[in-house]
C-alpha cells in the first residue's frame, strides 16, 4: 500500500506545482511530473508478485504464463507515454510563443500586460 | 527477481526527492535537469515491474522531453526566477494537497482496492492464453497494442497527430495568407 501512496504524492507534488506556481516552464513540469505519476501507478496495479515480463519464450508451458504480470495496462501506458511527449511539445510551443510576445514566463506580468 | 519492494522504495524516493528540486529550485535549467532525472529513474522502475517495453519508450521519450524542456528554457534570455515566493499562497496550497492527500488515503485504504503484487487480470487472462494462437506474437503487449485493442491505438495515434500538428501550427513563422501578400 505504501507503493500507491508514494505514487499519490507524486501526483499531488505534480497538482501543486500546476497550481501554486506562477512560472508557466513550472507549470509544464508539474504536468509532466503528474504525468509520470499516473503511468507508474498504471504499472504498478498491474504488478504481480514474482512475475515476469509478458514475453512468450520457445519452450515455456502454461503454467509459466501464469506468472506474467498484466499485459493490458503496459499496452496502454505505451501510448500514452508517447502522447505525453506530444503534449509536452504543444505547451513548451505555447511557452515560447507567449516569450516571444510578453518577454516574462510570469503569469501575474502576463495578465497585468494584458489589462 | 521475487522481491523488487526495496529497489521500488528507493526509486520512489528518488523520485520524490527529485520532484521537490525540481519544483521549488529558482533556475529553470536545474529544474528541468531535475525532471529530467525523475523520468530516468521512472524508466528503472518499469524495468523492474516487468515492463521492459516501457522502460525502453520512456527513456527515448526522456531524452526528447530533455531536448524540448531545454530548447524551451536556455535560448531565452532570463533563466532564473528573480521574484520572491508568495508565502501565504504556498502554505495555503499546501495545506490543502496535504489535507486531499491524507482523505484520498483514508478513502482509498477503505475500500477494496486491489493489494500490491496482486492484479485483477480478468480481461488480460484471455489475451495472456489466446495472444500466441490468435495473433502468433510472442509479445503479449504487441499483440494488444496492434490486435486485440488496435482501434484503441489508432485513437491514441489520432490525438498524438493532433498535439504535433498544433505544435507545428504555433511554432511556424509565417501564415499562408503573409506568403502570398510578400510574393504579391
């Protein structure tokens, strides 16, 4: 259980540095760091003791595959680690663009800039 | 490897660690150095869990994620925050997330919620038994990615399509219309 709990203060590390920070670079790396946080307790659900990896080998039996940990939440992590980049690619965009304009990464100068 | 408790622990309390660095460092660089080294040990962790396909994506998408972070980061002027902390904001937040986190145990340790080395494998037991007959992979996380749950994969290709093209969008100089009125 502590696992799971570790993971949760993972997350809620990540959802206090979305939401206390002013820096929008501090911003995306409290998403990204929730973003970690939801795939290793995807992983670590489907996680069993003594398992191996789900990987059929030449000469394995039926009860070898009982050992396998769950194999539908690694397939799905899978992509969603990928579109966590894409993600990732589309805020540091918007990160520069709003440098480009406002010159502060600030988000108080920002909105005061705006009026 | 029977027992992986101890090499988790210490993963997670690396990751931990590098978390508070990374958010509450002044410079942007080290903080993105710090999460950066979070999702390197994330990716030891999967190795350990028995998801080598995991470990292998996420350090790739690692060294990307370093890549974009510091392209965001070091070829702007100013890297460092020169602002002050607003105290009673922080201890206020944080006395909310600790007060989310203590009920979300409460809730959680409550309820039946699968135990740790223990998983609910009731959908995955037919792709574990059928996955070599059915689709002749030898990896059970292929055959699910590409064959038992391909139209799932085709919606998340979508939507990772979706993110680079408006990535693309903002990132390009000039629009359509402005090339055609300095051609003009």
């Amino acid at each position: 259980m502590t696992v799971y709990f570790l993971c949760a203060v993972l997350l809620t590390m990540g959802l206090y540095c979305l939401v206390a920070k002013k820096n929008i670079v501090k911003k995306v790396i409290g998403l990204v760091i929730m973003d970690y946080a939801v795939n290793l307790y995807l992983i670590i659900v489907g996680y069993k003791k003594g398992g191996v990896a789900p990987v059929i080998e030449r000469g394995m039996n039926s009860s070898m595959l009982e050992r396998f940990v769950d194999p539908l939440p690694q397939a799905l992590v899978l992509t969603s680690i990928v579109i966590g980049l894409g993600v990732l690619a589309l805020m540091v965009a918007m990160c520069i663009r709003i440098y480009e304009r406002h010159g502060t990464f600030d988000m108080s100068q920002i909105s005061k800039l705006r009026g | 490897m029977e027992n992986i408790a101890p090499q988790l622990y210490t993963l997670l309390v690396f990751m931990v660690v590098g978390s508070i660095i990374a958010i509450e460092t002044k410079n942007l660089l080290s903080a993105v150095i710090s999460v950066s080294a979070v999702g390197f040990a994330l990716s030891i962790a999967f190795l350990f869990l028995g998801a080598p396909d995991i470990a292998i994506t996420q350090l790739v998408v690692e060294v990307l994620v370093l890549i974009i972070l510091i392209r965001g980061t070091i070829l702007l002027d100013n890297t460092a925050i020169e602002k002050g902390r607003d105290t009673l904001a922080m201890v206020a937040s944080l006395i909310f997330f600790g007060m989310l986190l203590g009920f979300g145990a409460l809730i959680f340790g409550s309820t039946g919620f699968p135990a740790f080395g223990e998983p609910l494998m009731r959908v995955s037991k037919v792709y574990v038994q059928t996955g070599l007959p059915a689709t002749y992979a030898a990896n059970i996380v292929a055959s699910i990615i590409l064959d038992f749950r391909a139209y799932d994969t085709l919606g998340e290709a979508t939507v990772l399509f979706a993110s680079i093209l408006g990535a693309l969008a903002i990132l390009r100089r000039t629009g359509k219309a402005g090339e055609e009125v300095v051609s003009a």
